[in-house]
C-alpha cells in the first residue's frame, strides 16, 4: 500500500531535454516531513522518488483554442499538472470549436 505525493510550484524551470532527474536526499527529506505531517501514523519508508514534469502557463490558465492557421485544428495544453481532471469539458469545447468555431 501507498500513496504518492508532490511539489507543486517548486522547483526548477525546466524543459524535457535538460531536465536533471536526480532526485537529492533534501527533497526526499521535504517530501517525508510534509507526508508525516498531514499523516502522523505514517510508518512506511519511501519506497521510490522520480522526477515528474508538467507544463505550467505563465498565469497557470489553460489555453484552448483554434490553431491561428487552420481553423478545423483545436489546441488544448498548458493544465499544469491537473488537467486529467478536465478531459471531458476540454474534449466537449474541442469538439465544438472544431465543429462550430
């Protein structure tokens, strides 16, 4: 059993190609704290630590539109780690605006 828990708004600005996936005992130290914290009883050691990237718009809002050259093309990214939660709303819009402008 387990969970899994991360930074948000921490970090380094990165990009996929030069990201370092190191991930350093201070951040395994950080993560735990916080872990035992908001759970007290936690006795589990942390099993494994990786490097996760999500892209991140400079105001943190989605972008959804049409492709500024192709109007049949809808766009959609920039969700910040949490877009999973919207899938079915950004899918609706994309299929409207591909359909209907």
């Amino acid at each position: 059993m387990g969970f899994k828990l991360g930074f948000f708004r921490l970090g380094t600005p990165t990009m996929a190609s030069t990201v370092d996936r190191a991930v350093v005992e201070e951040e395994n130290e950080t993560m735990l704290a916080r872990a035992r914290e908001l759970l007290p009883h936690l006795g589990y050691p942390v099993v494994q630590a990786k490097t996760c990237l999500y892209s991140v718009t400079p105001d943190e809002h989605f972008v959804i539109g049409s492709h500024p050259e192709h109007d049949q093309v809808a766009i959609a990214w920039g969700f910040s780690g949490h877009g999973f939660k919207f899938v079915p709303v950004v899918g609706e819009i994309l299929a409207d605006l591909v359909q209907h402008g």
